[in-house]
C-alpha cells in the first residue's frame, strides 16, 4: 500500500494522468514474484510477478495494452534509468519501489504525507530485512541477477560471490580473433 501511495501522490505532483486501477494492481503485484508460488527457477523476480500480474489481469479480461502495460511496470520496477522514460504507470511504480526501499526521492515526498502514510502502513524494520527478504526471494537463483542491482544482495548475502562482469563477458566469448 505504501507503493501505491507513494507513487500515487508523486503522480498528482506532477499532475500525472494514469490508469488508477492498474497502478493499484501494479502496486500490489511488483513484489510477488518473490514468494514461492509465484517463483520460478530460472527468471528474474520481477519477470515472475509480471507474469502473475498479466494471468490475472487477463482473467479478468483486460486488454492486451494493459496486459503489457502491467508486465512492463512489474518488470521495470527495479530498473532505474529506464522505467521513469516510460508510460506513467511504469515510471510511478519505479519511483513509489525506490523510494519505499532506498529512500530515492524522500525529500519529494512532503513530511506530513510520508507521516500519515506510516502511521497508516508502517514500515515494520523494513530497513533492517529488505536484503534477507529479497535474497529469500531470489539467493537460490543467482544468475538471475546478471546485469541488475540485485546481485549486490548476492554479494552481501553469498561468500565469495563473483558479479557479473560484461567485460569478462567479452573477453571469454567464444568468437576467434
């Protein structure tokens, strides 16, 4: 709830015009792809909650737009950089993520509001068990994390856990020269 409102009020900020109802199941979907339903073995959380996100959406006959609209907000949720040059949707949900998580945009949010929100939708030591929850949701899938900034929980969370490297990447490809 406190995705959605944060990205909720940062719309109306920016007098932002979006599909209120498919921010709200965007919000209350992003994460779900760390739970073990809704997990995979081989894709990105954020892929797996999209993919939820869409069977449900479709369930209840929405459009094809909309069906890509979600996927994309869902899977772009941890992609900054790129979410917030896309479709309102997507680019609230990115920032609403970031700012409940790391604390991106904070001084946007004005006190009163981050206040009433809290008092309403607290925290809960968020802080203090965002990594383990995340690395509960992905750490037995780490390669998943290829390229994306959860591979830093993989390096806090796994000893002596190598990160991608595109440069490595490159230079061990199979391609004669």
């Amino acid at each position: 709830m406190r995705t959605f409102l944060f990205g909720l009020l940062n719309a109306e900020q920016k007098k932002v015009k979006y599909d209120p109802e498919l921010y709200y199941v965007c919000s209350a979907f992003h994460d779900l792809g760390l739970r073990p339903h809704y997990s995979s073995p081989d894709k990105r959380f954020e892929v797996d909650g999209a993919n939820a996100a869409r069977d449900f959406l479709k369930s209840h006959g929405l459009p094809e737009k909309s069906l890509q609209l979600a996927w994309d907000a869902i899977a772009l949720h941890t992609s900054p950089g790129i979410a917030e040059y896309k479709e309102p949707e997507v680019a609230m949900l990115n920032y609403a993520t970031a700012l409940d998580v790391v604390g991106r945009g904070y001084d946007d949010l004005p006190p009163a509001d981050r206040t009433d929100i809290l008092k309403v939708f607290p925290r809960m030591n968020l802080k203090n068990q965002m990594i383990q929850t995340f690395f509960d949701g992905f750490g037995y899938k780490p390669r998943t994390t290829i390229g994306n900034m959860n591979s830093d929980i993989c390096v806090c969370m796994i000893p002596h856990f190598q990160k991608w490297n595109l440069c490595d990447e490159i230079k061990d490809s199979p391609w004669e020269e």
